[in-house]
C-alpha cells in the first residue's frame, strides 16, 4: 500500500491537478483572487521537523508488547505524526507547518477483540489515555489530545481488524471487525456478491469503526440509510469489559444503548466488531444529471422525490457557486463538448428561460433491475420537469462518481497556494431549507467582508429524508498570509456554524462534533 501523507489527503505521490482542467484556473483567479501557478507554501520537510521525544513508561511498554506483541507497538516518529490528528483544515495547516502540539507516545496495532481488551488494561493499569484510530479522516478534531495532557497517550490503530466474518443470508446481516477501510470492505463483500452501500467521500481512507463512531453518512444514503441505520449489533471494549448488542431489527426496551455508541467519537471504549445489513449487488446502477432553473426549484424537486412514491439512491442539487465550480472542473473539453454546451445553454436560455448564471446542476441515482430503473426515470423525470428541470443524461453523473474520491485532493492543492478551502454541513427541515441557505450565505459573506478578503461559498443540498435533507456547504478563500491563515478559517467556520445553531439547524449531519464543532466559538444558549 502507498505510504500515507502526514500533512495532506490520501497517499503521498497522489495530488490534485489543474494541468488538464483548463478552466479552473480562471474561475479560480477569479473567484477568490489566488493565481495557482504562483505556489506560495509547502508542507515543511519532515527531516526538518522537531517531533517531541516518545514519553511512553517502559512498563506500559511492556504490558503493551505483551497484550499484541512487540511489532505491533510503535513509537516511530512518523507513526506518532500521523496518528497525531485527523485531516481538518486545523490538523493539515498546522501540521504542515510542523506545529505538534501532544503526539501520541505510542501506536498500538491489536490483531483482534482480546488484544485490544489486553490494550485498555495495560492502559488501565498505567493510567493511560486511549485514542481509537480508525482511517484517521477525521474532519471534527477528534483524534487529538490536549496539549496538556500529562498521561501517557496511546492511539489504538485499528487496521488488522479487516475482516468479514461471516453474513447471515437470509437475514442480509454480515459481522465485520471494525477496522475495515472502505474498499476492503467492498471487496470482500463483492466477492460474496453483497454490497454495504455506505459510500462517504472519504471511503478510501476510512474505516467502519470511525463511520459508526461519527454517525457518518455516505453518498447512497437515500437508498441504504445513514449508518445508524445501517448498524444492527455492535461489540465494544470498554474499562470495564465488553459491551455487546445484539443484532435484533429493533426493540422497545427503554433509551437505546446502540445509539449512545453512534456518534460516541471514541469516548465509551473501542468498537471491535458490528453487524451491518448488506443488500445483494443490484443488476444497475446510473446516475443522471439534471439541471435546473434555480436552486429553490431544485430543492423543490427534491422534497417533492421524498414524498413520492419513486425509490432513488442519490439525491444531490448544487447550488449555482457549486454549478459554476463544477463546470470550470471539467477536464479538457473537446471542441465537440465545447459545441454541446453552447447549444444546451443556448436552448436553456431561449427556449426554456433559463438564466444560466443561476441553473443547477443535480444528480439523481437509480439502482435495481433494469426494470425498475427504467420505470424510475421516466416517473421521476415527470417530476423534475414541473419544477421545471430538465434531464442532461449519464455523462455527468457518471464523471461525478468516477471522480467523487480525487476531489478532496483540492484543499492541499489549494493551501500550497495561499488559500484555505474547507466544508460545513447540517441538516435541517424542508420549510427551512431555504431560509438557512439564505442565512448561511449572508453569514459567510460577512465574515469575508469583515476580514477583507475575497471569499467563495457553495452549497449542495444532499442526503434527502422524510422531513428535511442536509445542506453541505464549501468555502475558500484567499488569506492574508500564512501567519494569518487560522485564524481566518476560524472566523468563517464560526460564521457558518453559528449561522447553523441560530437558524433551528444542526451543528452537523455527518461530520460528528469532535472538538471542531464543539461550539468554543459559538453561542451556546443556541446550540441544539
Ligand atoms: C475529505 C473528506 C471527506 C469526507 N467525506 C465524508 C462523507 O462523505 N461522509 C461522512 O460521513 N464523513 C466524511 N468525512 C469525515 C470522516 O471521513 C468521517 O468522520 C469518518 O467516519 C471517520 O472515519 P475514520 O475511520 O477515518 O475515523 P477516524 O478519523 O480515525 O476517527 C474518527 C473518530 O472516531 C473514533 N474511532 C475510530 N475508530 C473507532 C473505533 N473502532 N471504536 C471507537 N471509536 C473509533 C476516533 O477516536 C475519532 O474520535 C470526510 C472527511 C474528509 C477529510
């Protein structure tokens, strides 16, 4: 496996380009002010780095290389480094800059559930503190001690608990150790023709244990549920021996344990294994494009979907900032594409009245047999076109899910440029949809306006359910200067999510609260 970057997203050797994306550099100038080829930072060079020296006892030493042997129990520096923290705009500016505040003393790598119970008890015994680490994606803050935490800090890697033990078939159940990555998972389920259907941006790099813990949710939810819906039984090491629930599809007895340990962020004890539905491999999968005249139409179109009768896995509708982007992203069109597009906005301005400054681009995925999806795209193809949508085919949808992964390769991109880009989201009512996005977006532009900066924010609505739907937002912009950089993010974040906590939304729909979110900027008497 490629060796993983200490100060950036994804494997080293692995980068964001715009070399054949002709576009994105103009849209880029001229959206936040940034000239990408003037490179203006790089991650400092780790034989440069001055890393605090290990402060592990040699008798947790020892207890720890009795309870999962001695090549398991690591306190290489770059080991250290990267379980250091996770990957939120906080963690990669300050760890490109080398700024390491309290590394772990040691990295623990258990093969199985008696050894990471054999880990907490030697922890236990030396008054240690444990950090579960699953892929380490972490965006909230979680995964970081205080920098005065004055104990021993053990970060328990998760990584040789990879398995899928075994699938119940005919209760489309499957026991998998928590440790998984993304596409191991869907390899060995592939293999026995099931998929788990939780497909997060971050799926490469995170873990099933880190999904349950962060109550993530991934890009099908629509058809597969968010993880908490996803996850049946569960056992867990805590101090004080191991938590099991049982994989029942649901009960009445009193407040939910299951749900106290979705979205526990590490803090109850380490997740070993979970029971998860699997569904079997459906015959298709598309996702179409559409676009549509305005973001309010799209969002429409969307609440409408939720209460039909229509079964689709994708729901997604950017907002135009996001259509914008998504276009200069295009890599290198031909003249046959370039043609197209000056025909398709040609007729969308002439003969449906669209202002192409303002249309949205959506995405809406369909899976099942051939005939299902068929008679899905032609019922909800009626539907987008009362609120006026229009559907431009599998091209897009198909770039999109190809891509999905490479994109969050940009920020690292974008900070050797001088320019921070990072994410929001929440979650709240159909009805307050739109007021939110309005409150955000004025919020956000504030917060540019008051540091003087040249900002960009862009939102898509994604993750649809009964009552409401989630709105991720993405900002950047251009600093002042390096020094300048954090602080800056800080005021924005703040910005957007107390916009978030003041507009009967929530603090976040997937990300989890880690430290990140934990409100320490924000008005807590609003806070839901
Ligand atoms: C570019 C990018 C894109 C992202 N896209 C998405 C997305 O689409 N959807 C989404 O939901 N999230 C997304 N995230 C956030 C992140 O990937 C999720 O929070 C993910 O669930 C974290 O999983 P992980 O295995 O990396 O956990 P880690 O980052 O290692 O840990 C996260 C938290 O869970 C705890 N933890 C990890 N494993 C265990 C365990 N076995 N037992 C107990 N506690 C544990 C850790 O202690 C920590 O508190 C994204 C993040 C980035 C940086």
């Amino acid at each position: 496996m490629p060796a993983a970057k200490w100060w950036g997203w994804g494997y080293e050797g692995v980068e964001f380009s715009d070399e054949d994306k002709p576009e994105l550099a103009p849209f880029i100038a001229d959206s936040i002010g940034v000239d990408v080829r003037r490179k203006v930072a790089a991650p400092a060079r780790f034989e440069k780095l001055d890393i605090p020296d290990s402060r592990l006892p040699p008798g947790l030493r020892l207890a720890l290389e009795q309870a999962v042997q001695t090549p398991y129990v690591s306190t290489d520096r770059l080991d250290r480094v990267i379980h250091a923290r996770g990957k939120s705009l906080r963690d990669l500016i300050r760890q490109r800059r080398g700024e390491f505040a309290r590394l772990p003393d040691v990295v623990v790598r258990p093969a199985g559930e008696e050894e990471v119970a054999a880990t907490v008890q030697a922890a236990l015994q030396a008054d240690a503190v444990v950090i579960p680490f699953g892929g380490g994606s972490s965006i909230s803050g979680s995964l970081e001690a205080p920098a005065d935490e004055t104990r021993p800090v053990i970060s328990v890697d998760l990584e040789r608990l990879d398995q899928v033990l075994d699938i119940d078939a005919s209760s489309r159940l499957a026991r998998v150790q928590a440790g998984v990555f993304g596409p191991r998972l869907e390899e060995q389920l592939t293999a026995l023709g099931y998929t788990f259907g939780h497909f997060p941006d971050s799926f490469a790099h995170s873990t099933l244990g880190g999904w349950i813990a962060t109550r993530s949710s991934g890009m099908q939810s629509d058809r597969y549920g968010d993880i908490a819906d996803m996850v049946k039984g569960l056992r867990v090491v805590t101090p004080s021996g191991t938590l099991v629930i049982r994989p029942v599809p649901a009960t009445s007895t009193g407040p939910s344990v299951r749900q106290m340990v979705l979205g526990s962020e590490g803090r109850l004890g380490i997740i070993t294994e979970a029971t998860v539905h699997v569904r079997r491999i459906p015959t298709q999968r598309k996702i179409l494009g559409y676009l549509f005249p305005a973001f309010a139409d799209g969002l429409a179109a969307m609440r409408d979907l939720a209460a039909s009768e229509y079964s689709v896995s994708v729901t997604r509708v950017s907002d135009p900032n996001e259509t914008q982007f998504s276009f200069a992203m295009r890599v290198s069109p031909t003249l046959a594409d370039k043609a197209q597009s000056a025909a398709l906005k040609a007729y969308l301005a002439r003969r449906l009245g669209f202002d192409v400054s303002k249309m949205c681009l959506a995405f809406i995925g369909y899976e099942g047999s051939d005939r299902h999806v068929a008679s899905q795209r032609r019922s909800v193809g009626r539907l987008v076109k009362r609120h006026g949508g229009l559907c431009i085919g599998s091209g897009p949808g198909a770039l999109y899910d190809q891509k999905k992964f490479d994109i969050p390769y940009i920020r690292d991109f974008l900070l050797d440029r001088g320019a921070p880009g990072d994410v929001s989201e929440t979650a709240t009512t159909w009805s307050n949809l739109m007021p939110l996005y309005d409150a955000v977006t004025t919020a956000a532009n504030g917060a540019f306006a008051d540091l003087g900066v040249q900002g960009y924010l862009m939102c898509h609505l994604s993750h649809s359910y009964h009552a409401g739907a989630c709105l991720y937002f993405t900002f950047a912009f251009g600093a002042s200067g390096q020094d300048e950089m954090l602080g800056e993010y800080e005021v924005v974040k703040s910005a957007i999510q107390q916009a978030f906590v003041d507009n009967g939304a929530t603090l976040s729909h997937h990300h989890a609260v880690g430290t990140e979110h934990a409100g320490k900027h924000l008005n807590p008497g609003k806070i839901v």
